[in-house]
C-alpha cells in the first residue's frame, strides 16, 4: 500500500472510531467538541494562517456541527457558527480580507436596521439577545466568511482539502448513526422524516450534512482517487453515506447533494477534451451504478417505503396534499409579513412571534429567503440580490472553479428547506467565491 493510500485509511480509521466512541462513551462527544475548537486555536497561531489554515479549520468545524449537535458535544447549541466567525477573524488577523469584498460590507449593513427595529418590536417576555442572535448569526457568519473568500486565490488541491474536513466528521457521523439505529426495519413505518434513524436529531438538517457528505466522496472519486484502492475506499464511505442519508427520510439535503454531483459532472465533461469526456464515460457509468445499488438497498430496507417517499405518497400509497409537509403555509405568511411591512419588514425574530398570533402555531421558519423579505423587507430583497448574483459575475472571471455553481447550488436550496439553522450553507456559499487556480494560489488581493 502506498504511503498516500495508508495515511488516508487511516484518516478515515480514525474518524470511524471516532463515531464509535461518541456512541459507546456519550461523554467524549463534550471532549471531542471542545478539542477542536482548543487545537484548532493552537493550530491557527502556530501556522498563522500561511497555507489558509482558518478555512481548513472552519471547515472542520462546520463538518462536526450536526454530530456534536445530536450528541451534546458543542460548547453552545449555536457554537459553531461561532466558531468559524472566530476562525475566519483570526485569518483576517494574520492575512487581512479580501481587496474588493465591498459586496458583503453592503450586506452586512442592510442587516443593521431591522436588528435596531427588533429592539422596539419583539415581546417583553422574549429574550431578546438570544432571538436576534438566532436568527442574524446564519447570514453574519455568511458575510464575514465571504469577506476573507472573496476572489482570494487557492489551488485546486486546496480547494479539495477544504471539503475533506467538512467530509471527515460527516464519516464520523455516519458510524454514529449507524450504532444508534442498526436495524432500519425496525423503525421505518411510514414516510415522513424519521428521528430515529437521524439518530434522535432533526431529519432535515442531519440529510443536509449527510447529502454534502455524498458529494464530497464523490468529487473525490473523479478528483482525488488515483488508484483502485483510493476509489473503492471513496465508493464504500459514499454508499453508507449516502444509504443513511436516504432512511432520514428526509428528501431535501439528499436531492440537493445529488444536484450537486450532476453540476460537477456535466462542468467536468464539458470542459474535458476527448480523452477526458471518455473516462468521466466510465466514472458516470461506475457512479450510476453504484446510485442504483444505493436506491435498490434502501428500498429493500425500508420495504418499499422510500419510493413512496420521494413519489410524496403516505404508506398506503396515497398522494399527499402538500409537497412541502406545510412548510409553504409558514412560507406564505412570510410573504403577507413582507407586503404589510415592505420596508424595514417586522424586525429580527419578530416574524414567529406574529406567525404565532395570526395562526396560533408557534413554529421557526424553514426558509430563510422568505424570513429574510419579512423580517428585513426591501433591504433584505437586496441582500438576496447580492448574494445571487456576486459569485455569478465572480464565475464569469474565473471559469476554472468547478465547485462555485456546485457550492452555490447547495446554499440556494439548503436555505429555501432548512433555512439558515446550521453554519454549513453559510460556509459553503463563501467557498464559492474563491479564485481556484490550478497551481498555488499568490496572497496578492488581501490586505
């Protein structure tokens, strides 16, 4: 075995056992937690940041979120996103942000004036800091990694060391889930999202992970796998990603990953030359039957019923009513918040203290485009606008990134299914924005 195959075994070893343990010794999951954070301060000022080590470390932490949410094991519910304002400042700190990032200082202001109307507007009874903290630190933690991401030149390789460390705690995750519920049969009943096989966590946001998880062993097979060995190795880790993802029953972060594979092939084959569109032939073959194999293992387990569930069918068979498990009745009463207040909209985390009085049902909002129009308004239609549209002209420069529509992608329907609840679309969203070179990338456009 060569020396690059070993060390990735044993990468991937160790954050098996690291899953394990979590299962086995709940505490470790505190441990584990708080070493990151712990080493990845000593790591940042060691390296002071020469080799972009605040996005390998911010990238870790996002990967661990969910695991360390389900288990316990973060310092605050709400750490990670934290922690990577943290890792991202600390990069500034030793290589300065990005020259030009005037984009994302527009984004943050616009944020302010709905944070100051909230101030006036939320209950007495509400805790304040806590609301608004919420609710702003998703798209706070997305402008000020996008500050130091914005065109800051990377290499390739870079790039895809980047996404092994949100990959990695995925793994670990994955095990996790794998000890929590071992057999799926005895727990799959019906069609809707399921706690248990997600490991007691919400379904929706363990899919998001688990999904991303998929597509980045995938873009290692095509991108990083240079033997057999490395590819059978990537195909395994895939199919149990992917297999635990699929019984969460919970369709949006799988259907998203999958998306993000499509976008990464067809770039990849259009611009291949001859000799390169014939072997991604054979990598689309290898991943479409490994799909397949994937889809007919978990229909075989959950007895058909995961059929039903992407065909929106309860366990009879029957269609339901709603595609969105109603998330587009909280969604529509978004929209009326936006036109009865256009322009300021009703202030950072006011929109579910008036959902609740209009509809009596106190529930948190799933799709962050439409709690950005009624909480910010207008303002927060141009925030939108330029989130939408600055990697887009950034593509237009720097053709050669072939994850920015992959990673574009998944911030713009992570946030419209599990809105902003997580660190991950935030994270994931600022990557887009890197200038990806083929060979190493030059400090020149910071200060």
């Amino acid at each position: 075995m060569k020396k690059e195959e070993s060390s990735y075994l044993y990468l991937i070893l160790f954050h098996v056992f690291i899953g394990f343990v979590i299962y086995l010794v709940p505490f470790t999951a505190k441990l584990y937690g708080y070493s990151i954070f712990i080493l990845g301060l000593y790591y940042m000022i060691k390296t002071q940041n020469k080799n972009h080590e605040a996005l390998l470390i911010a990238a870790y932490v996002v990967g661990s979120e969910v695991l360390l949410r389900m288990t316990g094991g973060n310092i605050t519910y709400e750490f990670s996103k934290y922690g990577v304002m943290i890792f991202i400042l600390l990069g500034m700190y030793y290589s300065g942000f990005s020259r030009g990032a005037t984009p994302y200082w527009i984004f943050l202001l616009l944020l302010i004036p709905s944070v100051v109307l909230s101030t006036f507007v939320i209950n007495f009874d509400t805790n304040l800091r806590n609301t608004i903290a919420f609710n702003i630190s998703g798209p706070v933690c997305l402008a000020i990694a996008s500050l130091y991401t914005y065109r800051r030149r990377i290499s390739l390789e870079q790039v895809n060391n980047i996404l092994l460390c949100i990959g990695l705690p995925i793994i670990s995750c994955t095990i996790y889930l794998i000890f929590y519920t071992p057999n799926i049969q005895d727990v799959v009943t019906g069609t809707q999202s399921n706690f248990e096989t997600s490991g007691g966590f919400g379904p929706n946001q363990v899919a998001t992970f688990l999904g991303l998880g998929m597509f980045v062993f995938f873009s290692r097979i095509i991108l990083e796998s240079r033997t057999k060995f490395m590819v059978v190795l990537n195909l395994i880790i895939v199919f149990n990603i992917s297999y635990r993802g699929m019984v969460t029953f919970s369709r949006g972060g799988m259907v998203t990953g999958f998306l993000m594979i499509v976008l990464l092939l067809l770039f990849l084959y259009y611009k291949s030359n001859y000799r390169g569109k014939v072997k991604l032939n054979y990598i689309v073959v290898i991943i479409g039957i490994a799909m397949i194999g994937i889809w007919g293992y978990t229909s075989f387990q959950t007895g058909g019923l995961i059929n039903k569930r992407y065909a929106n069918q309860d366990a009879a068979g029957r269609v339901k009513k709603s595609q969105f498990t109603g998330r587009e009745d909280i969604a529509q009463t978004e929209i009326n918040m936006f036109f009865n207040n256009p322009i300021f909209g009703v202030g950072v985390g006011k929109g579910v203290e008036v959902r609740e009085v209009q509809t009596g049902v106190f529930v948190l909002s799933h799709d962050e485009i439409t709690r950005m129009l009624a909480e910010h308004g207008s303002l927060g239609i141009l925030g939108l606008l330029i989130l939408i549209f600055t990697p887009l002209v950034l593509y237009l420069e720097n053709k050669f990134n072939m994850f920015l529509l992959c990673f574009v992608a998944f911030w713009f329907l992570t946030i419209n299914h599990a809105a902003m609840r997580t660190a991950v679309p935030a994270f994931v969203y600022s990557l887009s924005l890197l200038n990806v070179q083929i060979g190493g990338g030059k400090k020149e456009n910071e200060i």
